[in-house]
C-alpha cells in the first residue's frame, strides 16, 4: 500500500502575505514541486510571472528536524496562519530549498521562538470540552447507537484479583517478556490532564515521542515512502492527545531524564482505556509498552468498580494478535463487554455529571 497516492492529487496552497502564492504537489521520488505566482491582486499578470521549483525531500528524521516541524506547528497553533501548511513546512524542512527562500526564512523564524523543551503549550481547554474531544477515540459512536466501530482489544477483569492472577494466565514468552519489562532502566510519572490549562504532554519533548512513534510504525509497515504521512500523522496525532481528558503516563530514561514514552489513559464508568500509546526508538527496545499494560492492569485491579481493560482497535492483524497473547481478546461487540456508561473518574474519583451518555450530546 502506497500511503502517498493520497497526496498526489492534492494541492496545498498557502497565501503568504507577500502578494504570492505557494502550491506543492508532492511526488513518489521524494520530491516536491512548488508552484510560486503573483496574487491576483498584484499589478503584474498572474500567467506571465509564473515559477516552478522542484525540492528534493531528505527521509532522516533527527532531533533538529523535529524542533524545526514543532516550531513550525507551534506557531500555526499560536493563530499565524502562513504556518497553517504542513506541506510548505515538509518543504522547509526536510527539503533543499535556499536558505534565502520564504519557506526556509519562515521556519528559521519559528524556531526562534521555540518554547523551552518540557514547556507544555497546548489549549487551554476546559474539562468538558477535554471528555467531549476524547468520546470518539473510545468508540462512543457504539456505545450510544450512532454506528459500529472497529473492534476492541478487552481484558475483563474476572477470576482476577491481583497482578500475579493475570501472569499466571500468559504463555511462558510473555511472563519473561513481562518480567524484562519489570527491571528496565525507567522512571515512571502520572500526570493528570486538567481543564483550563495546556496538556502536562504537549511539549516539545512528547512530541518527539509522537513522530518518533509514527514513523517507526508506518515505516515499518509500509516502507520509506510512508515517511512523510507518517510526519503528518504525527502532527495530527500529537494534537489529538494534547486535547482530551485522562492521564498521562509520563516514561523516562532513569540515568539522563528523557522522556521516552507516554502512555494516555482514561476512565469512565468501568471500564479504564488504554487510549494512546507513543515511544521513541529506545522505549521499543526496552519493553516499555509491555511494563504500560502490566501497569494499567494492575492499577485497574487496584482502583473500585473497574470491570475492564480495554486497549482499543489495532492497527494491524499483528497488534491484534500480540494483544491476544496478553489476554486481550478482540470483540466486534465490545460494548457487551466494556461497560462505559457513567461518569468520567480522576485521582480515584468520579466527575459528577460528566456521564455525556446518549444521543443528546453531540460530541462528534
């Protein structure tokens, strides 16, 4: 599968501000072509001062790169429009454009405004609109009749009361998997996510998690072509956790203090989700996903009423089945089973009134 095709068809145009207009087209080969012309409005004819520059795009992904594009993002979040186009940023960035072009210039701009590495930036959102923006990635479209979503990975928690019940149940690989997970060199933070403030993880330094993340994934999967949806599904993505409710799961390197994973979780009713998960290249080979689910297991089976563990819809068949092999069995009614009818809960408490149960919320 080819993630680019999508992209092909498409133009992305962005007004600059500076009587010009900027369009790209990006190509199979790693390349972009950019179509450069006067505005309408300008007193010289559109059609006779036409450009067209085709920028060769770099696939390597370092730490500089990722400032760059968080710069870049930074400021579209901050209400800069000429910064609303991820493409004209793919093409600063990751391009060979001369340092003297606009892109290139607009981006070395943002970058000097680059807020410090662990500042988190994001919207200040209020706790209702936070739980209503996470009703969707939890499937509620099942739950409250709108339409069938894709199937869940669920635990129930039965026949279970402590930690050691459920390794018990795993295929040996998996109990030395578990057990490996449990002694690696990690430090281990809860930070709640709270209205009125930005997301404890929307920082430069979680975004990192989150493109190192999707890049792997979908390299992975597709092959190096899949490099720049994987930037743009990093940025989406990225936005998308920084605006819902629950808590993060904040991983870090013990010896240096870097954050290498988070892990977003959320509880309603009782049923606590596994919402969001996000690592760098080291969390992926120090067990981190694996010591995240040990943990939200054993804190489920800690916490009052919670009846189930639920890790959502997969990716891919292979994330299916590594779910399964954790006791994860996938549900096409998976309502049945995960039972989110209720309140949101924070800190061990339930919000009262915050149920948004039935169709009379229009939370999509």
């Amino acid at each position: 599968m080819n993630l680019l095709s999508s992209y092909r068809s498409l133009l992305f145009v962005l007004f600059l501000g500076l009587n010009v207009v900027v369009s790209f087209v990006l190509l199979s080969n790693n390349a972009v072509i950019i179509h450069g012309k006067k505005s309408p409005s300008s007193s010289i004819s559109a059609q006779n001062n036409r450009q067209e520059t085709t920028v060769h795009l770099d696939s390597q992904l370092d730490d500089e790169k990722v400032a760059s594009l968080f710069a870049w993002v930074s400021r579209a979040f901050a209400g800069e429009p000429e910064y609303n186009n991820l493409m004209l940023a793919v093409a600063a960035i990751f391009g060979n454009l001369p340092k003297t072009s606009a892109p290139v210039q607009m981006a070395e701009s943002a970058l000097k405004l680059l807020p410090p590495e662990e500042k988190p930036i994001g919207d200040e959102l209020s706790i209702e609109e936070r739980e209503s923006n996470s009703l969707g990635a939890m499937g509620a479209a099942q739950w409250t009749g709108q339409f069938k979503t894709r199937p869940h990975s669920l635990l129930e928690l039965k026949n279970i009361t402590h930690i050691d019940d459920w390794v018990k149940t795993l295929p040996r690989g998996c109990k030395r998997t578990i057990k490996r997970a449990l002694v690696q060199n990690f430090t281990v933070t809860t930070k709640s996510i709270l209205g009125d403030q930005p997301a404890p993880h929307s920082s430069l330094a979680h975004f990192r998690c989150v493109v190192a993340h999707e890049v792997r994934l979908l390299s992975n999967m597709y092959g190096e072509e899949a490099f720049f949806d994987a930037l743009a599904e990093g940025v989406s993505r990225y936005v998308g956790t920084t605006r819902m409710t629950g808590d993060i799961r904040e991983y870090r390197n013990a010896t240096n203090g870097n954050i290498i994973a988070i892990a977003h979780e959320v509880r309603k009713g009782k049923t606590v989700r596994g919402q969001w998960f996000y690592a760098t290249d080291e969390a992926a080979k120090n067990y981190v996903w694996f010591h995240s689910v040990y943990s939200l297991i054993e804190r489920s089976l800690e916490a009052d009423g919670v009846t189930c563990v639920d890790l959502g819809p997969s990716g891919s068949d292979a994330f299916t089945e590594l779910k399964s092999r954790y006791g994860f069995k996938s549900y096409d009614d998976w309502t049945i089973v995960a039972d989110y009818s209720g309140d949101f809960w924070y800190n061990g408490n339930y919000r009262r009134g915050s149920s948004r149960d039935g169709r009379r919320f229009g939370w999509f």
